[in-house]
C-alpha cells in the first residue's frame, strides 16, 4: 500500500476532530466533536521536561514551588494542561505531584534515541 504522510495544519482541522474524537472514545470518553475541535484549535498543553531540584534543596518546598509557578504560568498563558514525566520507581517525585493534584495517566511512555 503507497500512502505519504503529512503534517496536519487548521486547513485539516475538521478531520484531525474526528479522528481525535475517535481517539477520545476509545479511551472510553464520551463523544464530542464540537469540544474535539475546540480543543485542537486552541488548547496548548504544556509539557515539563527534566523537572529536577538539587539534592540539598529538596524537601524544602523547592519542586512544590517550581509546580506551582508552572500551573500559574499556564493558566495565564492559556494552556489547558501541564504534563510531566518521571520514573517509575521515583516515589517521592510521585507523591508530590500528587500532593500538588496532578493525577497518574494510565499510559506507557517510549522513546527512541536518534
């Protein structure tokens, strides 16, 4: 099967919405292409990369308050969610997120080096 690949600008936006519909109920969310298409059009998410606090200056507030500007930061600029990631096994990094409302996504992440 011959098919190209192309990234998807607004001209494609009515059928990115569907497919992201499509996305969304297979997560087992409810329909709504109209919010499918809000959403694409004009929601940032934002994502944290290599969120990390000196050793010495842990448990001492400094993570609670990097988060903290990170959401407000957010909110002023319109992003519609924060997204970060971190180890498995790093449960005090976990506990503060969830501490700071930040809830677990039931997803496997993968990466490949280039």
């Amino acid at each position: 099967m011959n098919f190209s690949v192309d990234q998807a600008g607004i001209r494609d936006l009515d059928t990115v919405a569907a497919l992201f519909d499509a996305y969304r109920q297979f997560y087992e969310q409810p329909s709504d292409p109209d919010g499918s298409r809000r959403f694409l059009r004009a929601v940032r998410a934002w994502l944290l990369n290599d969120l990390f606090v000196a050793p010495q200056a842990r448990r001492h507030g400094v993570g609670a308050a990097l988060l903290r500007e990170a959401a407000t930061r957010g909110r002023e600029l319109g992003a519609g969610c924060l997204m970060l990631s971190t180890a498995l096994d790093n449960a005090p990094a976990q506990a503060l997120y969830a501490s700071l409302g930040w809830h677990r996504e039931a997803s496997c992440e993968y990466l490949l080096t280039l």
